[in-house]
C-alpha cells in the first residue's frame, strides 16, 4: 500500500510506515526527525525506528485506526466528543511545548484515532513562542460541533499557555459534556 503526499510518498510495509520524502524537502526530513524523536515518549507519536539522511527516509511504526475525518463522520456525537477533548489536550501538550505542529485547524488526515490517538505528519512543525496548536483545533471542533467558546477565554489562555487558563477554556467549551 503507498500513500502519495505533497511532500513525500509513503510505503507501508507490514507494522512499519517507510516515509521517503522527495529530494527538494531535505529540511522537512530533518524536521520530522527531529519532532518524533522529541515527541517519542509521550505515545501520541508513531515510534521512530530508524532514519537516513542518504535517502530522506523515516521508518516509523504504522498507526493502524480510523483518520479523524472519518471518525467524526462515523461515529457517535458523544464518542467524537471524547476523542476532541483528548486531541485538544494533545494540542494544549504541544503549546507548552513550545512546539507549532501546524495546519490544526485542519487535522482530517493528521490524526489517527486507533487504540490511542495518534499525530502524524510533523515535517512543519516548529518552535515558537505563542504556539496556536490549541486555538487552531478550537476552529476546527467548531467546524465538526458547532461547539464554540467566547472569545475572552481564548484571549486569556493565549496570554498565559497556563493549566489553569487552559482548563476553563476546556470546561466553557465542553460545558454541555463535562465528564
Ligand atoms: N505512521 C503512519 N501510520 C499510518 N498512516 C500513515 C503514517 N504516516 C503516514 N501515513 C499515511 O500517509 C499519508 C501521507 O502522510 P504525510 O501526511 O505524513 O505525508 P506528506 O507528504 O507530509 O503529506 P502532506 O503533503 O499532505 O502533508 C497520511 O495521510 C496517512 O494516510
Ligand atoms: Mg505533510
């Protein structure tokens, strides 16, 4: 099976996802290198199990699950709910980070949703001091829910990238769903 990206193509080969991207992408080969290997511990990454330079190839474990497109499309409202509230504290993760992964406001062929969620595709990502990994997502559960919080919340999580900020913002925006 081969999937065809912008920036690369990619094989999967049984369990294992071979990344090669394509000559003229060289700093993003070094970018997705160099985020899944920060990244790696947290479990919402692929495993990284080996690079080459040479060939600009990334051997990375296949995420086998529904993409976040067809999981909004499929399932239940209150299980879409869920997997939002955990994307979102991916994201939140990723700010505090100081990590931009970018394009959140639009992750359809980003997330997997298998027995963990999982980010792919970090050939973009970059440091920055006010990341908007969280209110980026915030557009994009408001495109799928209609669920929205008012503005003052996000100014003030921007202001600070604070847990407790963070927080109410989650609670305003999930209110009608707290678990
Ligand atoms: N580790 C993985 N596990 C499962 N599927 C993957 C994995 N990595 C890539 N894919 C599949 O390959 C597709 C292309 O991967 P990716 O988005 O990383 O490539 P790209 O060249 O950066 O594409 P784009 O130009 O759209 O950003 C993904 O949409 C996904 O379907
Ligand atoms: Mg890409």
């Amino acid at each position: 099976m081969k999937f065809r990206g912008r920036h690369s193509e990619v094989y999967v080969e049984g369990c294992k996802a071979v990344k090669v991207f394509k000559p003229q992408f060289k700093y993003n080969f070094w970018k997705e290198v160099r985020y899944l290997t920060i990244l790696q511990r947290r479990g919402f990454v692929p495993k990284i199990y080996r690079y080459n330079p040479r060939d600009l190839t990334v051997e990375m474990e296949f995420v086998n699950g529904l993409k976040i497109r067809e999981f909004v499309k499929e399932r239940d409202f209150d299980e879409v709910v869920d997997v939002l509230k955990a994307c979102m504290d991916i994201c939140f993760y990723l700010d505090r980070m100081r990590v931009q992964k970018d394009e959140m406001n639009r992750p359809d062929r980003h997330i997997i949703v298998s027995d963990r969620i999982v980010f792919i595709d970090f050939e973009r990502a970059c440091e920055s001091p006010k990341p908007s990994n969280v209110t980026q997502f915030l557009e994009y559960i408001r495109k799928v829910t209609d669920l929205s919080v008012e503005r003052e919340f996000i100014y003030r999580y921007k202001r600070s990238f604070m847990i407790r900020d963070y927080n109410i913002l989650r609670a305003m925006l999930f209110k009608p769903y707290i678990s």
